[in-house]
C-alpha cells in the first residue's frame, strides 16, 4: 500500500492532444493552468456575453487509439457518455436556452469522452481512512489533486459559434473529486460522475 501511494500509478493518464479530436492541431499547452486539470486549450477573444443559445451535440465517445479508457468498459462508457450529457444540458440551461437549430446568438457545443478509470472496489475507500492513505489523500485534498486509488474522467470540449461554425474555444481535461470525498469511492464510476458534473460547473462559470 505504501510503496502504491508514493508512485503516479496510483493516479490516472492526465489528458493528451487526442490526434482524432477536430480541434487537435490548434490545442496548446495552458501555461495558465496550475492545477493539471487543462493542460491543452486553444482559446479566441471572445465575448460570450453575446450568445444567449446553445445546441449541446450528443456526447461522442472517443475510440483513437491514443483513448484513456483502459479497462473501463464499454457499457460504463456509454454510460458515463449519458451522463455528461445530461449534466451538461442540466447546467448550460441555467444560463442559454438549449435549442437544436443554428442561429445567430448561439454556441455549439460539443463534447467528446476521451478516458475514464474506474475506482479501485474496497481500496478506494480504505485509502481514506487508513493512516497512510488518509495522510497523503488530506495532502493531495489540499493541493486539489487527485486522490489514490480514485476514479477520473477525461474528455475534451470543443465551443462553436453555431451559425459559422468557427471554433471558438476547445480544450482537454481531466476531472476528479476532492482527495478525501469517501462517498466518491464506494462504486467504480462514482468517481467519474462527480467529475462530470464538477466539469459542467467549470464549464457553466467560463461561459458566465
């Protein structure tokens, strides 16, 4: 337990340039994001003060060859692919009116699930509350890192100007709970949820 607790493999792949993403080859390193959760983005001068609409695409699940699925299945990533979508729509409705149809005045958004790595079964939780794992989660808890033994979800946001199609803003990032959140830990995928949704928060507030 120890000897895991002290190597990166305790953790999850961080997100790469995904060679099959439509936004690939504009994506940049983030030298603006300190916590290792955006480390590529591409990002216009954009005011989204203008845009009161918003279409959100079905969720695409990425199957290149460079995916960080792992052993994840396939039915937990068409599940997880639902769940972000409904998520997201929950979240953006607080802020545009989700249509289905181009106009003036509306976004695009489209969201492709790149990887995703299930919690640990038992380890997951007793990482929290053992005195080793408690000790070096309460570390990462304080540096918004991620957990041991905890699930992710990586994916990739693309942003169009709907009635243009011009990319406005992408990037890739992964998403996980709080270090010491027990109740994350208790079923494989509980994990990924709370970083979905903690991903649409993210995405709800740059857009405000």
């Amino acid at each position: 337990m120890l000897a895991c607790l002290s190597v990166a493999a305790c953790t999850t792949p961080d997100p790469t340039v995904y060679s099959g993403l439509a936004s690939a080859s504009q994506l940049r390193p983030n030298i603006e994001d300190k916590t290792g959760r955006v480390p590529y983005r591409y990002q216009t001068n954009v005011n989204w003060n203008q845009y009161n609409s918003i279409i959100v695409d079905p969720v695409t699940v990425y199957n290149g060859p460079d995916n960080q699925f792992g052993k994840v299945s396939e039915k937990d990533r068409i599940f997880l692919a639902s769940y972000m979508q409904q998520q997201f729509t929950e979240k953006l409705k607080t802020r545009f009116a989700v249509v289905s149809t181009p106009a003036p005045a509306t976004l695009r958004l489209h969201l492709t699930l790149t990887g995703a790595k299930a919690t640990t079964a038992v380890l997951g939780t007793v990482t929290r509350i053992d005195v080793a794992g408690g000790l070096y989660n309460t570390v990462q808890a304080a540096r918004g890192r991620e957990g041991s033994m905890t699930g992710s979800v990586n994916y990739a946001v693309e942003i169009y100007d709907a009635a243009s199609n011009r990319l406005l803003s992408s990037y890739v990032t992964k998403q996980y709970p709080n270090a010491m959140n027990i109740g994350a830990s208790f079923t494989a995928m509980d994990a990924s949820m709370v970083g979905v949704r903690k991903g649409a928060d993210a995405l709800l507030a740059d857009l405000k």
